[in-house]
C-alpha cells in the first residue's frame, strides 16, 4: 500500500522542502516493516540510494545536486528520519529482502543501487539475495564486513553511540573525528552537514537495530560470485573505513573498478561530492 500520511504536520512539509527540489515524497508499506518515507525525482534511468548508519534522507542534498538525468529514489531506514522502526531487530538479509518489497511496490523490476558506508553493506546483500533487480552497483566508502580492516578504537567508540544525531556541540566534537576529509578541515562544511544530520534524527533503538543488522555480517563467502558491474569509491583520509578495505573489494568483485577521492574522509559523497559525483555517473552510464 502506498500512502501520504495523515494530517501530515508542519515538521514533515518541511522536510519536504529541505529534502530536494521537486521531490516525491511517499510513506510506503510493506510486508516485513511498518511505512517506509521514500522521496523520488528526476526522470531517466532509476538509481536507488542506500544511507548508511543512522542517516537520513536529508543528508543525501549536496550529492543529488550532482546528478543529472536520472530517477534518483531514496528512502529512511526502519527507526530513521520518519520511517517507524520495525518491531524487531532485522539483520542484513531481512533488510535486503524489505528492499525487494519496497521494488516491488514502486514499481522497479530492475534499478542501479549505490551504497554508503552501511548502506554498501546493505547493496552488497542485496545484489547476492537478489541479483536479477540489481544493474550496476555502486559502493562508497563501505567494507565486506567480518574481517576486515578496523578503523581506530576510539573512532570505533564513537560510532557505537547516536549522540552526535541528538546534541549540536557533541557532534561539532564527535563529527570531524569520525569523518575526517573536508568535514574535519572546514567548519562551514561541517556546520551544513551538521543541520541535515541534526533535522532527523534516528530514534535510538532504531540506531541499536541497525547496530544489530551490521554485527558478524560478512560478504567474504560469496563476494567473488558477484557479477554485477561495480565501482567502489573510496576516500584516503576515511577515519572510518580504511582505504584497504576499498581496494578488496574493487579486487575481490570480479567486474569490480576502485576510484580514490583523494583528501576524501568518511562523508565525501556530502562534503565534497564533485569530486566522486563525475566518475559514478560516467559508470553509470558506461
């Protein structure tokens, strides 16, 4: 069932208006979990966007900005932005399985898919779980899980806690640690990203189920059966996900291509998104 929530208030039209110019803004059920808020616009080959932890659909402004001749569709996770969470924690095959659904109901029998950063773990188990739906795969600043490559302890620290969605001085703190590129160098940048992230927060079990989804997951089993075209776009300064990890899977995926922003952190695809933006829709496109 695909839906407009009721008597929608002053806080919704905002984020509507915040979000994109010319969106489509829908609240959209499915089978395994309650409305999902999804927002599509442009017209031309459809790209799904999958954001990565605790992210919302706000966050992904500056990057659509660069895009161009596309449907872009994106939508909020259980338990952020607007979307309810779900009753129970779901792990990775549970969510890829809500994404087919969530195709389904829009319509889209086959879609190119770019993850970020979770939202990559997310792609990467929806292009095994589904590869019939998935085109070309895009994945940003993300790993193939259990083992890879740890980011530092403290960064791994601050991750594990959604304080920086709630408060604006910890995440003026939290923030540039954990993203390290332009965010970290430029406040002005930061204080931009700091506002979509702050708008919408995730709720804190919905930042736990997502915590939860993430835990012992692993790719390394099937990752080279993938035979979807893919380009991994990494950041060398990502605090989060060192670059190695990139440079796996670029490897490990048999049709797989890396491109590196350099100066990139964690956030490139937001902070400086022309310098990724060019290369992701020449792939696209190839």
């Amino acid at each position: 069932m695909v839906r407009h929530p009721a008597n929608p208030g002053a806080q919704e039209r905002g984020a509507v208006i915040a979000l994109w110019s010319n969106a489509r803004v829908q609240f959209i059920s499915t089978a395994s979990a309650p409305p999902l808020r999804v927002a599509r616009m442009g017209e031309g080959p459809p790209l799904l966007l999958i954001n990565g932890l605790g992210a919302n659909l706000e966050m992904w402004k500056p990057f659509v900005r660069e895009l161009h001749g596309r449907e872009l569709v994106a939508f909020d996770l259980p338990g952020v932005g607007q979307s309810a969470r779900s009753r129970w924690p779901m792990r990775m095959p549970a969510l890829a399985r809500l994404v087919t659904q969530l195709l389904d109901r829009l319509g889209h029998e086959r879609i190119d898919v770019l993850g970020y950063s979770l939202g990559g773990l997310l792609a990467q188990e929806l292009a095994h779980r589904a590869p019939d739906r998935v085109g070309r795969l895009v994945l940003c600043a993300t790993t193939p899980g259990m083992p890879s490559v740890p980011p530092n302890p403290l960064v791994t620290m601050l991750m594990l806690s959604p304080a920086r969605y709630y408060d604006r001085r910890l995440a003026e703190l939290i923030v540039p640690m954990i993203a390290g590129g332009r965010t970290a160098r430029d406040r002005r940048v930061m204080g931009a990203g700091l506002d979509a992230r702050l708008s919408q927060p995730p709720t804190p079990i919905g930042y736990l189920h997502q915590l939860y989804a993430v835990s012992g997951w692993s790719s390394h089993p099937w990752l080279r059966h993938l035979r979807h075209p893919t380009l991994v776009v990494h950041g060398d300064r990502d605090p989060v996900v060192p670059l190695i990890n990139g440079r796996y899977l670029a490897k490990a995926i048999p049709r797989g291509t890396l491109r590196i922003v350099r100066g990139g952190g964690h956030l490139f695809l937001l902070d400086q998104p022309a310098g990724a933006a060019p290369a992701i829709e020449t792939f696209l496109t190839a």
